[in-house]
C-alpha cells in the first residue's frame, strides 16, 4: 500500500494581509479536499506568523497561500521564512492569486516552490502537491 | 394580455411545432443536450406568447418611471441623458489618484468612483504593523483630510457626483467628504455622491468588515438619518450583489442575496424610528454584469420589479421613488482572463451592453488588462470609450427597455424573479440577512464550485484557457505601484501629527467614545473630527474600543 493511501497529504490553505477575496483559496480548498487530501482553511486576514503557527500545529505538508491585493513579496517570502525559523523548512509552500510575471522568480528565489495564476485548473494544483510530496518523500526515505 | 381563443388556436400551433422539432432532432442532434442559463434555468428552443399565457401588461410591466419600474426608473430613460459614465479608479498616493481623476474628466467620464486601499477600507493608518505591503495598492491610501484635499484638488465637488467604495469606515469618508466641500465652499445639502456603505455583504463575500453586525447597522443607519436632513441628494448606501456574484454567485442568487441585504438595511433603519419614505429614495444599488447575456439583462429587469413590489407590499412605502431601484453596474472581473487577455474587450463589450440593455444608472467598464495588474492608462481609456461606442454609435439608448415584450426576456426576468423570491423566504426564515451570513456563503461558495469544474470538464467553455489556446507572451506596459508611496505616506502621516492641534483631537474623539456608548448619532461628531485631522485610524481605534471586532466564522 503506498503511502498516499495510508495518511492523507495535510494541506493550509491560507489568506495572507488584508485582502477579502477568498473565491479561489476556498475553490482549492475544496478541490483538494475531493482529490483525498486533508485540508485546512484559515480564512481571512492572517498575519504570516499566524499562517506559521496554524501550519505547526496541524502539521501540514503544504501550506497554500492566496493574495490578490498585490502585497505578495511582503508575504509570501515571510511565510517560508517563519516556517524555516521554526525548523520546518520542509513544507511545501505554494502561491497563488494575481502575481505579475516579473514577481515570480522574486517569490521563488524566496523558498515558494510554485505560482498558480488566474485560469491554473485545479487538477494541475493537485498533481503538482503530489508530486512533491511524494518525490520528499522518496528522498527523506523515513516516510515509505 | 393575449386574446384566448387566439392563445388556444396558438397552442395547437406551437405543440405542431414541438413535434415537428423533436422529429427534427432525434436525426440531428442539437449542440449540447440541454441548454440552460448560467444559474441553470433551462432554455427552451423558442418562446412564443404560449410562454406567457397569464401575462398582463399593466400589472407586470406597465411604464417606465412607474410602478414597478421593470421598464425602468425614468419615463424616457437613455433619450434624456446616457448613464453616468463611472470608472472605479484608485492606486499609490493621493496625487497620483488626482492626475487619474482628471484625466478621465478631460476623456469624457461624467462621474467619479474612488478606489481605496485595504488598510482605509478596514480602518488602518498607513504606519499600522498590519498594512504593511499594502499600502496603495487596491486603491488610495487615505489617511486624514489632508489626503482628500489632494485626492480632489482642482475638481470642484459642486461639479461631479463621486462614488467612493467604502464599507466599514464609511461614515468617516463621507464626513471628510462634507468637510473638503465646506472648504470648497459648496455646502451639503448640493453634494451629489454615494457611499458603498454595504456591510453585510462585507461579511458574506467582500471582507472589508470591522465592527460587529449590530454597531455596523448603528452607523449605517445614523448615516441614513443624518444625509436625509442634511445631505438630500446623497445615495447613502448602494447595495451591492456585485461582489457576491464575484464571489461565484449565480444571477439568481445575486439578486436574491442583495435584496434580502437591503430588507434588513431597511427593517434596521425602520426599527430605529425612520420613516421609510424619508431614507428609502437615497438607497442605491450595485450589480454585476457577467456573461449570460440575456439572463444578465432579465436579471437587472427582475431586480427593479421584485424591489418595487417588496418596498411597496412589505414595508408600505409609498413614494415612488422608495419603490425604484437605482442602479450601478461594473462587468464581471471574474470572467477576465489572464489568457489571451485582449479577448477580455470583447467580454467588457457584451456586458457592459447588457447593463445598458437592463437599464443601468451608471456603468464601469472593466480593463482588458485587469486579470495581470491594476489597469494602464491605456487600457481604461479602451474600456471608457467602449462605453461611449455603446452610447454614442449603436443607437441602442435611442428607446426604453427595447427588449420588454421579448417573450424569452419576459419569461426569464420571471423566472429569476420567482426563483430570487424563494430565497428570500429562506433567508426570512432564518431570522433575515444578518442571521443567515453563513448560509448565504455556503450557497455561493458551491455555486464557484460547480461553476470551476464545468469549466475543468470543458462543459463550460472559457476562450483561452479550456478552449482556443494558444502559446503567448506576457503583454508589457503594465501598471506597477510604486513601492515608495507606503514610505512617503508614513511620512506625511507623522508630519501631519506633529502639526495638528493634538490637544483638540483628543479632547473630540473622547468625545466620541462617549457618544458611541449611547444611541447619539455619531455623524455630527465625527465630522468634527476629520475637522480636526484625526485620522481613519484614530477614529476607527475608538470605535473598536467601544464596539468590538466582528469575528469571521469560516464557512468551509
């Protein structure tokens, strides 16, 4: 039995700053949680400590945050570096929202490992999660 | 409305023809298997008068300018004067904001429509820990007066109507608002305008709340209170299905949702001792135009009977005006694609004729650039002058609701109508509006569900992204914020502090403090407080203190 089977991927999703534009993160939320995994959901308003603290304690794999309000370089990059201050440089985290081109290889040089733009279908989210789980998986070599 | 014997004679006609077309295509098979509308009303082949066999003109329709106003709120609409022509605009730094204001005047916009950043929408100086990165970026950032002086310097406010999108914190911008213009030199009572002013969709699907439900109807309907006495031609509140829709949304649920909205607005300010015909003809409304194009324009017809007979039947009211509803209109961000984005023209372009179609007071045309970045200079003087394509070239503003009578748009505004009523006994039922906030939420949020996987099973098409794609570049020449303003504007900020009269600021917002404790209106005190250049912040401070913060339940 493979491992995926066994305990379902964890997944935050999370609402990063003051943006109230949660249609997409609840979309995600809900697609994943129909592809078997576990999710999470924040909602509104949370401050990149709180995301942190929230993915410690319900020890998720992968943490998914969501801006449209155009204040994704403050907090994305603040995301993974409270998640490496805490020693759980290991989640995956992944954004999403309205990110200009040029914005990306800023957010990804800063530890996100993926941008999901307007349009991404949710199957590509899904495969994308779980291919990086398992491929962690693989290469820790604990978890199999 | 129809003559019987001919209607009968009709029928037999029509169910000739219906057998003749199933004949027709058990050999050809239609397109799809069944057509419905985006909220999933089945779309038959044909209408014909057989569709609307109990209608009656004067009861169901009658003539624009009266009861109940499904033809529209004025007698001769378009051929007297075009919509207000209204471009939501906002980013960076006040003066930035202004040079984007007059440029669109020069261009030939007919009103103004403020963009406010997050941190102002939710009650936060600039310097706040939680505005940082956010500041000028949805909008403006307005902190005081002193950013409202330079927001509208060289626009005398005698001259526009200004709509400012502000929820929460509403009661503080339209008191900054009266204060500029008593500078100006224009009093109150001449100040044309609207104030968003919408809380409970804040709660259901927008986010920009603040204060609980109870204090946030307080000061909604001291608002109320205190513009029908002093501010007469100011629209206190438009009520917005927009963002539900944006939310995922059907039509029917948009106009369901925004009209039980306005119920409770209603009932609040009813239960506070107004009398409905005072406040009722400034109320104003917000809706969507997406991409169902005859469902969009059923609904806006829909929307303005169903509000008539609810104004008239549940609460009395019995000036017309309180029974006619008003309308802005702005196309659907949602269905702007970041694929193939100059495709989103042709999007605005039907929408924006739906609204029109409809018979929207005013209008926002989206940018085509809109699902990349905040939109160009370029790109919104496209989307205006689109509108002035539609009002100046096509002639469809030359008669009144030129599709009434349509038996397919007759039929659909029915049954959106009947359909949007359902929900309002639902939402009755579970004590009105304010009470069922998660209800609503959970009806929208499966609505984007089944809406997002039509689309990932192709079955609704999306040009661009599930259909017709195509390799593509990026388009340039996109708008950037520049990253300085949140800096300038912490400066300005503390150099206004240390210039105001600090000891007078106080000694008003403890007054205030003390006021909002009680049922005093609060409108009279804090525009003595913008007077003084208290900040958005330090006011909204406060009022949390007093208030309270609302707590979102997350509805997952």
């Amino acid at each position: 039995m493979s491992e995926q089977s066994e305990r379902p991927i964890r997944v935050l999703v999370a609402k990063p700053g003051l943006d109230g534009h949660d249609r997409g993160a609840k979309v995600i939320a809900q697609a994943l949680r129909d592809a078997g995994m576990e999710v999470i959901y924040t909602g509104l308003r949370q401050t990149p400590e709180q995301i942190v603290q929230a993915a410690l304690q319900e020890d998720v794999r992968v943490v998914a945050l969501s801006s449209l309000s155009g204040a994704h370089l403050h907090l994305f990059p603040a995301v993974v570096e409270g998640l490496r201050r805490e020693g759980a440089a290991d989640i995956l985290v992944l954004g999403g929202g309205i990110i200009p081109d040029e914005d990306i290889p800023v957010l990804k040089e800063a530890g996100i490992a993926e941008i999901f733009g307007p349009g991404t279908l949710t199957s590509t989210v899904v495969d994308f999660i779980r291919e990086k789980v398992s491929q962690s998986n693989l290469n820790s070599g604990s978890k199999t | 409305m129809f003559d019987q014997d001919k209607l009968a004679e009709l029928q037999k006609q029509n169910q000739a023809y219906e057998e003749k077309l199933a004949a027709h295509t058990k050999k050809r098979p239609e397109r799809q298997e069944q057509f419905t509308t985006d909220a999933g009303i089945a779309i038959k082949p044909l209408y014909t008068p057989c569709d609307l066999s109990d209608f009656d003109y004067g009861r169901d329709l009658g003539f624009p300018g009266d009861y109940p106003f499904i033809r529209g709120v004025q007698n001769n609409m378009y051929r007297g004067r075009l919509w207000t022509m209204r471009q939501y605009a906002g980013f960076g730094s006040a003066e930035e904001t202004n040079k984007r204001f007059r440029y669109l005047l020069e261009q030939g916009q007919t009103g103004l429509s403020v963009a406010f950043d997050l941190p102002t929408q939710i009650g936060y100086d600039s310097d706040h820990p939680l505005a940082k990165g956010e500041v000028g970026k949805v909008g403006v950032a307005i902190d005081s007066l002193l950013d409202m002086e330079t927001l509208f310097a060289g626009i005398p406010l005698d001259k526009v109507s200004t709509s400012m999108t502000i929820n929460a914190p509403a009661a503080i911008l339209l008191a900054m608002y009266i204060v500029l213009a008593e500078k100006q030199g224009v009093p109150q009572e001449k100040l044309n305008g609207t104030i968003q002013n919408d809380i409970l969709k804040e709660y259901v699907a927008r986010g920009t709340y603040i204060f609980p439900p109870g204090p946030s109807m307080r000061l909604i309907t001291d608002i109320f209170a205190y513009c029908s006495k002093n501010v007469p031609n100011w629209n206190t509140i438009s009520i917005s299905g927009y963002h539900i829709r944006e939310a995922g949304s059907t039509a029917v649920q948009e106009v369901a949702f925004t009209l039980a909205d306005g119920i409770a607005y209603v009932q609040a300010a009813v239960n506070a001792g107004l009398d409905v015909d005072e406040f009722a003809p400034r109320l104003s409304f917000f809706f969507n135009a997406h991409l169902n194009f005859f469902e969009e324009i059923a609904k806006f017809r829909a929307a303005r009977r169903l509000w008539a007979r609810i104004m008239k039947e549940r609460f009395g009211a019995q000036n017309p005006r309180s029974q006619m509803l008003r309308f802005h209109t702005q196309t659907a961000g949602c269905t702007l694609t970041a694929q193939q984005p100059q495709v989103n023209i042709m999007r605005v372009a039907f929408q924006a004729l739906s609204a029109v179609l409809g018979g929207t007071q005013s209008l926002h045309t989206n940018s085509w650039d809109e699902a990349l970045a905040l939109p160009s200079e370029q790109s919104v003087l496209l989307a205006l002058r689109t509108q002035q394509v539609i009002g100046y070239e096509i002639g469809v503003a030359d008669t009144v609701d030129p599709l009434g009578g349509s038996y397919f748009i007759e039929k659909l505004t029915s049954e959106i109508e009947e359909q949007a009523m359902a929900y309002i006994e639902k939402i009755d039922q579970l004590g009105g509006a304010p009470e069922a906030i998660e209800y609503m939420q959970k009806e929208i949020q499966n609505s984007a569900y089944t809406y997002q996987k039509e689309v990932e099973s192709g079955r609704k098409v999306v040009i661009g992204v599930n259909k017709f794609q195509m390799p593509e570049q990026r388009p340039g020449g996109l708008l950037k914020v520049d990253p300085a303003v949140a800096e300038r504007q912490i400066a300005r900020l503390n150099r206004l502090k240390s210039e105001r009269d600090n000891a007078r600021v106080e000694k008003i917002l403890a007054e205030l403090r003390r006021a909002a404790a009680t049922d005093e209106n609060l409108l009279p005190l804090i525009i003595a407080a913008v007077r003084e250049y208290a900040t958005l912040g330090e006011i909204c401070d406060v009022l949390r203190e007093v208030f309270g913060e609302y707590k979102q339940n997350i509805v997952f």
